[in-house]
C-alpha cells in the first residue's frame, strides 16, 4: 500500500501483504484478479496517530466526564511510553497519563497518575469516563485497562477488502513500543519484531490495575461508597500500597467527618505532601498551612498540563495569608495558562481589592480577547464593570459597561450597571433615564432587573417623588436577593412620607422575610431590623413590635454589642410594662372577687372539691390526663391568685413532669424576676433544667440562634 488510509484519527502508512505458495515462473497475464482472492499474510504496517487529529476527533463529548455542558477542548502530550491527556473547563481540570503496554498484537492501554482540581470527585472517576468516551467503541475496558485484541487482523478486515482485496492473516504479527516524533506517535506493526519489553512504571499500574479492578468499575460508574469497599478490601491484600491509599483519601476527602481518618490513612503510606492535590487539601484542612503551601507549590511547579497547573497556583494563593506570597502565586497562575479566565478573574480581585486599578483594567482587556464572540464578550465585560462598581471605580465600570452596551446595545443588566454608575458619580438626572430604559427592555425580555427597580427608586427619592420611588419598590419580586433592601427602603420612604400604619407594615414584611430567607447576609439584615425597631418605639411607641424585630435581628447578629444592648434595653421595658399590667389584672381580679363574694350568698364547698393545700408542694400524679387536669386547675387558682408562690411552684413541678418546656420557662420567666431569694433558690433548677433542654432541642432542630439566646439566659442564671 502505497499510500496512507486514514480509520478515524490514525492514519495506515506503508502495509505489506505477502502471498505464500506461490511458484515460480509466476504468470501474471492475469492481473490483479488472478491474486485479489488468494489469502495473504500481513507482514508489517506503521500507525500513526497525530496530536491535532486526535484533539479534533475527541471534543465530541469530554463534557460530561467532567461535570460540564459545554463542548471542552482535550489536550495530548507525548510522555516516555505513553500519552499525557488533559482536559479543562473553567475552575475544573483533570490530567493522567495512558501508558503503552501491548501484549503481543494486541493494544493495551492502562491509566496512571491522575490529578485534578476543583471535580468535586476523585480524579480516577472522570479520567476513566473521558477514556470510555474516546476508546469505547474500539476497545474493551476493565478496571483502568484497554485493550483491543489482534490490532493487526482488525486493520487487515477494514482495509484490505476496500482496496479490493481479500483480508490477510495476522497471526504472529507484534506491536512495537510507542514512538514520539514532533507532534504526531508512531506504532510499528511487523511480523519481524522481537517481543515489546514492558516499562517498569507500566508493570506497577498494570500490577495496581489487577488490585483494584473492581473498585475502579464501581468508581467509573459513580457507585462511591462501592468503589470505597473495594479500595479498602485491595488495601487488605496489599497493605499500605500508596495508590489504594489515595484512592481512599479521595474520596473520604470529599465526605464530611472523614477528612481526619484519610489524612492518618496517607500518613501510614509515606509523606502527605507527595499524595498530590488530595494530600494540599487534607493538610490544609488539618492546619498545618506551611505544609499545605509547600506541596501545593511542588505540584505547580512540576505539572505539565499548564491549566491544571494554573488553577494549582490559583490554591495556593487561597492558602497563603501574606499578600506578596498571594499575588506571586497569582501571577504565576496567569502566566502558565494566560487564557484560563478564572485565575485572570481571582488577580482582578486582587489587584481591586488593593486599589490596582490600571492592573484591573489590562486583565479585563485580556479577559474580553480571549473570549469568543460578541455575547461572551459581553459576558465578560458587565462581569467586570459590576467588579469595578463594587470596588468604588465610578469612571471606569462606566467604559465597561459602555462597552457591554457594544456587544449587546438592548442588554437590560448592562443598562443598570451603566446607571448605577452614574447615580453612585451623582449624576441622579442621566441615572434615572438609564434605569427607566433598563427597566423597559427588562419588561420587553420578561426579566425586570430587581436592582434596577431598587436604584430608580433611590434616585426618585433623592429627586423628591417619594411616592413614585415607593411604586417602584413595590414592584419588587419575592425571592430576590434585591428584597430585603426594597422592603428596608420601602418603610423608610414611608416613615418619610407620614404613612406609619405602612412604615409598620413594611417592616414586619421585612422582619418575615429575614426569618424565612436563611441565606440573606445576616449583618444587613440585622442592620434593617434594628432600624425597623427603633421605628416601631420612636416613632409608633409600639416596645413589643421593637422587641420582635430585635430578637430576630439577634439571632442574626449575636455577636453585635449594639444590638445585643438595644434588645436589654427594650426587654426592660417590656417587663416594666408587663408587671404593670399583671399589677393592674391582680386588682381588676381582687375588685371582682370582692364584689362577687358581696353580691352573692355564701355557697358551701361539695365534699367533692379539692382539699385544703398543704404547706408543702404537692406531687403531681404521673398519669398524663391527670396531669393536665391538675395543670388546669392550678392556671386557674393561679390566676385567682398571681402571688401565690406555693401554687406556682406545683404548677411548674406538673408542667416539668408533662414535658412541656416552652410553657414552663414562660411562667418561671415571669416569677423569678418579682420574687424573694427564697422562691429564687427554689426556682433556679426548674429554671436551668428546662433552658438546657430547649438550647439542646434548639441546637438538634439547626435553630441555631434561637439556641444561643438559650445559652446567654443559661449562663446568666448558672452562674448567679
């Protein structure tokens, strides 16, 4: 064959047929029809695979190995006896390498020293999907092995009978070792070639390969916790082999609890800092931050696949506290891989959180290069005037925004950004013809930017149409991140305008949404209910609507000195008044006792009512019915008589034996406030009995500040 035919990306050069038996004079009259039909012998043939082909013939579907819907561009490089294959998309990347181990005629292939970053997963799972999706068809896979038997005989069937000729036998034909030349691998098929040599490093994956087979099928397959039962039963026949080991750190590494255990599982194998990408993470979460570092540098300094490296430097910068560590680590993240945008992203961060502005802007111009199209540009670009207007650059978030604008002139995000940058510069005039049309376009695409209803509305206030800014606020969508704001904004605007009843209905809108949203940022939310409370005994004189705002608010912000203070001092208040008014019930209560026992005749008491009460506190019964019989009967002689302390202590006793903690913390609350050392004494261990249970239940049900409210009155009563 004289000239190469290509069988997907490989390309044939240079198969030889020998025809045995054949006598001479050979009489070749006849043409090739005398011989197309004779069974020839394959003698030799050269495969060869280029690096640029092979990247074409693989983008199909590399997605999905690893998490990702987007098309993803693999990369191939040549290594001693293998092929190095990376992939990557965004802050995800994966690189192992395949090594040539034929048998023979027939192809083998086995996976070695797969790394990752940011799958979520260990490394083995996706590297082994991405060789499922290039070698499924034409190769067989176990564990982390391919093999596609009698290489020769395939390539004799598929090519032979199209050139018209019948297919040849490859018995005895062998595969020779896999040549790199420039940018293309080579394979030699000959019938003369000695047995291949196997390489030591492709005797010890295939050896690994054999151990953990069934562990690796159960990983490709996604079966994790399957995969770990398999990695641990191989680690009992071949005890602290470092590969398994990983394995098993890799996946306990992602499971909560468990990362102690992976980490004493690779210390039992050899140094932590050489596992890899797992051994960074599992010293960093155990704190040895200075070890964390150095490994993490060691593995960026020695990685091939440049934007697996980059976004390897790209950790390391999150790990390091000092900031010229933080940015050498940035740079060189960006310099190994100039076009991976997420460690351009993280040094445009960096450089605005420092006030590097010009640096900010030349990997913004960067960034809008390497991105492929007028949307993805526009992408980019309002990315980034939102990080410059975070950041306080009023000037240059406007050019950005300008340029978004460009590639997308009816973008409705990239209007807002333009307005708001002109609202936060003072320019309320021009910001507000701006937001009106972001708002538009954003009704003509059914996706009303919220910010932009939010920033209309302030500039309106600030140009005097309140009522105007309160309609805007009102069209506000629920679930939004912008609602807590336009709900804070909404009752202030109408505390402004005089409308009260409407100020009070906003801000219980407010203090509901903070209760039901637990993802909103606890300190603005915290900072709105301490306003809405202030509101609430200012200006309605309303104490009990300003302590419900400040509890909530506390749950939020437990921490907070002013906060904390505010809610005393309104909870004083709230006691004040709530002894006056139990003050003020006692006499209405003795005024119509009284009364009563004037107007009507005296009643003998039926030999059926309860006896005369000890001086000591009765037990309640341990029946639940007559529990609760009695709790009623003690409400209510305790509401004939507020002062009656013996009461009060049986009826906390029956409430403690009935298990009902929130009942019972209200009336001990309420007494031991207004009573002497004595009942005090008493009334302690109640006390701390049922605040203990309720912090626990609190804690055990995830309502957590609600707990730590618990924990402070708890501290305060223990410690008294």
């Amino acid at each position: 064959m004289y000239e190469a035919v290509e069988v997907g990306p490989l390309k044939v050069h240079g198969l030889t047929v020998s025809l045995p038996g054949l006598a001479f004079p050979v009489d070749l009259s006849g043409g090739v029809p005398v011989f197309r039909h004779r069974r020839g012998e394959f003698e030799c043939a050269e495969l060869e695979l280029g690096m640029a082909e092979l990247e074409r013939w693989a983008r199909k579907s590399l997605g999905d190995a690893i998490g990702v819907s987007e098309p993803v561009r693999a990369t191939f490089w040549p290594l001693p006896g293998g092929i190095g294959v990376g992939v990557a998309h965004g802050t995800r990347a994966l690189a192992f390498d395949v090594l040539w181990a034929p048998v023979e005629a027939h192809a083998r292939l086995v996976i070695s020293d797969e790394r990752g970053v940011g799958l979520g997963m260990p490394p083995l799972g996706p590297a082994l999907r991405v060789m499922d999706s290039l070698l499924g068809k034409v190769a067989e896979r176990r564990g982390r092995v391919f093999r596609a038997d009698d290489l020769a005989g395939t390539f004799a069937r598929t090519i032979l009978p199209a050139l018209g000729v019948r297919a040849a036998s490859a018995t005895g034909v062998r595969l020779g070792g896999l040549e790199t030349e420039s940018d293309r691998f080579r394979v030699r098929l000959d019938r003369r070639l000695p047995p291949l040599a196997t390489s030591g490093r492709a005797i010890r994956a295939l050896e690994v390969a054999e151990i953990a087979t069934q562990g690796d099928d159960h990983l490709a397959a996604g079966a994790i916790d399957a995969a770990r039962q398999c990695y641990v039963a191989a680690l009992e026949r071949a005890p602290r082999h470092p590969v398994l080991a990983r394995q098993v750190a890799e996946i306990d590494a992602w499971v909560d609890g468990r990362q102690e255990a992976a980490l004493g599982l690779l210390v039992e194998t050899g140094p932590v800092a050489e596992a890899g990408v797992v051994g960074v993470e599992l010293l960093a979460h155990a704190g040895d931050v200075s070890g964390a570092l150095g490994a993490a540098e060691a593995l960026a300094t020695a990685e091939v696949f440049a934007p697996l490296a980059s976004l390897m430097w790209l950790r390391l910068s999150e790990l390091t506290l000092e900031p010229g560590e933080r940015f050498r680590a940035l740079d060189q993240a960006v310099a190994r891989a100039p076009g991976q945008p997420s460690a351009r992203w993280a040094r445009l961060a960096a450089r605005l959180g420092r006030g590097d502005v010009q640096g900010a802007m030349s990997d913004i111009e960067h960034l809008e290069a390497a991105a492929v199209g007028a949307s993805a540009r526009h992408i980019v670009c309002l990315r980034a005037g939102r990080e410059l207007l975070a950041a306080g650059f009023l000037r240059e978030s406007g050019k950005v925004f300008e340029r978004a604008l460009r590639y997308c002139p009816d973008d409705a995000e990239a209007t807002w950004g333009l307005a708001k940058a002109f609202s936060d510069a003072g320019r309320g005039a021009r910001a507000a013809a701006l937001l009106e049309r972001a708002i538009e376009l954003g009704e003509a695409q059914e996706r009303v930017p919220a910010g932009a209803l939010v920033d209309l509305a302030r500039v309106l206030s600030e140009l005097g149409d309140i009522p105007a800014a309160i309609a805007r606020l009102r069209q506000v969508p629920a679930r939004v991140p912008e609602e807590l704001e336009a709900r804070g904004t909404e009752a202030q605007l109408r505390g402004r305008l005089g409308d009260l009843a409407g100020a009070t209905l906003a801000f219980a809108r407010l203090r509901e949404l903070v209760e039901l949203e637990p993802n909103i940022d606890g300190r603005r939310a915290a900072s709105w209910l301490l306003e809405a409370a202030r509101f609430e005994q200012d200006r309605q004189g309303d104490v009990m609507a300003a302590e419900r705002h400040l509890a909530v608010a506390l749950r939020r912000a437990p921490h907070d000195v002013e906060l904390a203070q505010a809610y005393r001092d309104v909870a004083g208040e709230v006691a004040r008044l709530e002894r006056a008014r139990r003050e003020a019930l006692n006499q209405l209560s003795q005024t119509a006792y009284r009364a009563t026992a004037l107007a009507e005749p005296a009643v003998e008491v039926a030999a059926s009512a309860d006896p005369p009460r000890d001086t000591n506190t009765p037990v309640p019964p341990s029946d639940p019915a007559e529990l609760h019989a009695r709790i009623e009967r003690l409400k209510s002689r305790l509401q004939a008589d507020p002062d009656d302390d013996a009461t009060a202590l049986e009826l906390a006793i029956a409430l403690e034996r009935l298990g009902q903690d929130l009942e019972l913390f209200a009336l001990i609350s309420a007494r031991i406030e207004d009573v002497g050392p004595a009942e005090v004494d008493t009334l302690r261990p109640l006390l701390i009995g049922v605040l203990m249970r309720l912090r626990d239940s609190a804690l055990a049900e995830g309502r957590q500040g609600e707990a730590e409210l618990y924990a402070m009155q708890l501290g305060r009563w223990s410690s008294g």
